[in-house]
C-alpha cells in the first residue's frame, strides 16, 4: 500500500460529483414509489452505493496491470456464465440475464461483462504496439466482442449487447484506424442492428419498441404508451417542475417503471427543465473527470480504460435520455448512477474504480 494508494490522492472532484448523482437519483427513486410495491427500492438504491463504494476502493487497489494480466480468464468465465444462462436462467421481463441471489438479489451477468469487455479492449489494443490497427487485428478484437454481444443477444437483451460496441468503438477509433477500416466499421454498425431485427434475434415486444418511437401514436395503448407518457410527464415539469412528490403523471401512475428506464422523465416533471440542465452538467462535468484521468494516465492500457469507461457512460446517457423524450427507441438502458437497480449501480462504480486505479498510478514508473 504505497502512497499513491492513499485516501487523498482518489479523484475527489470525480467521486463528489457521482455521489451528488446518486444522492438525486435516490432522492427521485423515493419520490416515483413511495405508496407503492417498490416503495422499499430507495433504501435498496443506498444499500447499493455503499456497497458500490467499497467496490470502487477496492478495485482502485489492485493494479490495472494486474487486472489486464487476467483477461484471458475473465474473458472464458464471461463468456461461460453468458452461455450457462441461455440454459439455467428464469426469464425476466421475457430475458435470461440474471442469476438469483439470496434476499431477493440478482446478479446481471451482462451488466458485469462490460468491466471484462473494457479490459479485453485496453490489454489488446495496448500489445499491439503500433500507430495503426490493421484489417487482421481489427477482424480479430470485433470477433472477441462478438461473441459475448451474440450470447446477450440471444437472451434476449439487445440493448446492452449494443453498449459493448461504444467500447469497441473508441477503443478502435483511438488506436488509429485507416480511411477504408472505418468504411467497414460504419458499414457493420449499420449491418448488426439490421440483421438483428431481420432474423428476429428479439422478442416480439423488442420488436414493437423499436419501431414505436418512430410514430408512438401509432399504437397509443400498447409499444408506444411509456413514450407518451414519458413526454406528456417531460412537458407537465414546464421549467421549474411541480416539486418533489408533486408529478401526476409519475404519482397517479401513468408512467410506467419510473424509478428505472424512465427515471429522468420523472426527473424531469418534478424538478423541470432548471433541474434537468443540472443533473446533465453533473453528467458532463462526470464525463470530462473520467477524459481527464485519460489525459494524465501514465500509459496507452490506462488511457484506453479511462475513455473505455467514458464511452460506456455517455452511450447510456445519450440512449436513456433519448428513450425519455422519444428520441431513441425504449430498449431498457438505465440511466447510470440514477435508474434503480443493483447490477448497473454495482458496475459504474466498479467502472469508476478503474479510472480511480488509473489515476492513483499515474506519478509510478
């Protein structure tokens, strides 16, 4: 435990800004199920920061190095559990993606791989040892994304598997790619979604989502409900909200699963548009610590995990917020730090360990 581990030397502008964060999706997770059956999940949410915490600290002690030297088991237990779950699983909401725990837990396994997808990144990119990534290497790192992308599909869950591609993305993208690389990757960003809902790789209500956004009033009782009352919620807020507890689309429930995918619209109603330019500025101010801790990291593997990790979290933002106001079809992205749920809160701070361990090592040679 050298000095560089010490308490005071963590990112403290960093850690401040995601607990202010969570204090506000807390604050709204009480808010949006007080006098319900989920009125126990705020609690739940603080029991998941805490915990989140020590994850962070403990993660942010064991050398990144070390972590990147185990990737090749991470990756095989990943990809083992993944394919365990297509069997043994009980669907949820029509998915097999979680494993039951004792109290009523459960364990995303998807949501944990994106740390493992990260590192799988990071430690391939870094051995390279060249200015450019070529077609094989290239060919090669999308196949080892692939194939846990392929096995979250088939559970089916098509919006995390898509999260995997913004940490392909920036990784590839930083590592230099050719004028005729990045033709391809285009080229297959567009493929992928095409022959997902092509084949029907998604369940029939994956299917209807996607296509709602696009004109919700079509089906205003069924696919495009959440949408409309996602906005009618949005647009009741006005500019300072109707204060806490004080939503009708939110407390009269019309709006569906609130304290999750729909969090920021609740937001949204109760605290208006003043409250939402601020929670995003905390989100941008969130974004520009983790690219700094990149800036400053002392090599290629840190800076790859640090913009691997900031990729991650602004995909979700842009997906969830988009959702919200009807701008990106519903596929069940949580809002990061805010959306109740144990698996995504566990995971961003362990996330958000990682920049921390980046950070900590940057005066070390």
């Amino acid at each position: 435990m050298g000095g560089y581990r010490s308490l005071r030397d963590l990112d403290w502008g960093l850690l401040v800004i995601t607990l202010t964060i969570c204090a506000l999706g807390i604050l709204q997770i009480y808010s949006a199920t007080h006098g319900t059956k989920f009125g126990n999940i705020w609690w739940k949410q603080v029991l998941y920061v805490t915990v989140g915490l020590g994850l962070l600290w403990l993660i942010a002690n064991i050398d990144y190095h070390t972590l990147l030297g185990q990737v090749p088991v991470l990756y095989v237990g990943l990809i083992v559990l993944l394919f365990a779950l297509l069997w043994i699983a009980t669907p949820v909401f029509g998915a097999r993606s979680w494993i039951p725990l004792f109290g009523g837990f459960q364990f995303q396994v998807s949501e944990f791989g994106k740390l493992v997808i990260i590192l799988l990144v990071a430690r391939y990119l870094t051995n390279l040892r060249r200015d450019h990534l070529g077609g094989r290497e290239l060919l090669k790192l999308s196949g080892l994304v692939a194939i846990p992308m392929a096995l979250i599909l088939k559970q089916p869950d098509f919006g995390t598997a898509m999260t995997y591609l913004a940490i392909l993305g920036v990784g590839v993208f930083l590592a230099g790619l050719r004028l005729r690389h990045i033709l391809i990757v285009a080229v297959v960003a567009v493929v992928i979604p095409v022959v997902v809902y092509r084949f029907d790789l998604l369940l029939e209500h994956q299917r209807a989502r996607l296509v709602s956004f696009l004109d919700p009033e079509a089906d205003p009782r069924g696919s495009g409900y959440q949408v409309i009352q996602s906005k009618i919620a949005i647009g009741s807020g006005g500019m300072w909200g109707r204060g806490v507890s004080q939503g009708s689309q939110t407390q009269l429930r019309f709006l569906p699963v609130p304290h999750t995918d729909f969090v920021m619209a609740t937001f949204a109603e109760e605290h208006g548009f003043v409250g939402v330019v601020a929670v995003l500025g905390l989100y941008m101010l969130l974004l520009l610590q983790i690219v700094q801790n990149a800036q400053t990291a002392p090599d290629r593997a840190g800076m790859y995990i640090c913009m691997g990790v900031a990729a991650l979290l602004l995909v979700h933002l842009m997906v969830n917020v988009g959702m919200a106001v009807g701008r990106m079809p519903v596929t069940g992205i949580p809002l990061p730090l805010m959306s109740a749920g144990g698996s995504s809160m566990l995971t961003t701070f362990l996330m958000l360990g990682l920049v921390h361990n980046v950070r900590l090592r940057r005066f070390v040679n």
